[in-house]
C-alpha cells in the first residue's frame, strides 16, 4: 500500500511537463524549516537543503505530507501550523488544532496534508515551516514526510 516507494516509482513513470520533485523532509535543530532528505526525485528543479528551486515557469501543484506524534498526553489543546513558503513568504498555511485531554491515549498520532497549486516563476524557493517541528514523527514513519511539486503547464 501507498508508501514513500510506491509514490516515487509512480511518479517516475507520469509524464510530468519537464519538472518533478519528490523529497522526503525531516526536522532540524533550533529552526522551524524543515530539512530535504537526499532520498526522492528532483528533476527540472534543484533541491538544496532546505528548499525547492524552481528551474522552469509554469503552473505547479505542491504537496506536503506530514505525520505528528505526541508522545505524552497534554491537557491543553496543541495547533499544528504548516506554511508553504515560496522565497520565505507564507502562500498557503494549514491549521490543525489537536483536542487531547479526556479522549488522550497515551501516543497520540495525526497526519495532515496540505496541496496548493500555483503559478512558480524560474528562481522560485519553496520551503516548509512548522510552528512544533518537535513533533513530526520522523523516528517510525521517517519516509512519509515528504515535500513535492509536479508542473503541470507551461507560465502564462
């Protein structure tokens, strides 16, 4: 079923318009951006450590796949905020507020998906920001966190 490696190999296998990028992402020391793994597809684009480089204008879908694990219990509510970042401005943000208390189990697990599609010039940076990147869950599910975009068109 639907894995990191099951993606990739459909991924390599579609005809994208010349630009694809499929990169797994994991949280880094004292900053809310997450790190690119070296371990996915990154073609028609430059994948630098924290970052996506758009290499050829057009029209984009850009997809984040994340999972969250909270250890222990909390008594107050945790908001989860992820922002895709295009050169280090919010384009879109999601918001997910995580209700523990009485219904807590002691772990706690929550996958969120955010996609956004968008017209990227050449130079463009994407990037993601985590307001809690202490709970991304990259210790048992370290391949399903991941970053991508898929170019659909040429710009207009």
């Amino acid at each position: 079923g639907n894995t990191f490696e099951d993606y990739l190999r459909i991924l390599q296998s579609v005809p994208a318009k010349g630009a694809a990028a499929y990169m797994r992402v994991s949280s880094t020391v004292n900053s809310s951006k997450l790190s690119l793994v070296e371990k996915g597809i990154c073609e028609a684009s430059q994948c630098k450590s924290q970052e996506l480089v758009i290499r050829e204008k057009g029209l984009y879908l850009i997809f984040c796949h994340l999972n969250f694990h909270f250890p222990n219990c909390s008594k107050s509510p945790i908001d989860l905020k992820i922002e895709l970042l295009v050169n280090d401005r919010v384009d879109r943000q999601t918001l997910s507020t995580l209700c523990a208390s009485e219904t807590c189990q002691d772990k706690t697990f929550k996958t969120l998906l955010q996609l956004h599609l968008t017209y990227l010039n050449r130079q463009d940076r994407i990037s993601v920001t985590l307001n809690h990147p202490e709970f991304l869950n990259d210790v048992s599910l370290p391949n399903e966190n991941v970053l991508g975009v898929l170019r659909y068109s040429d710009g207009m």
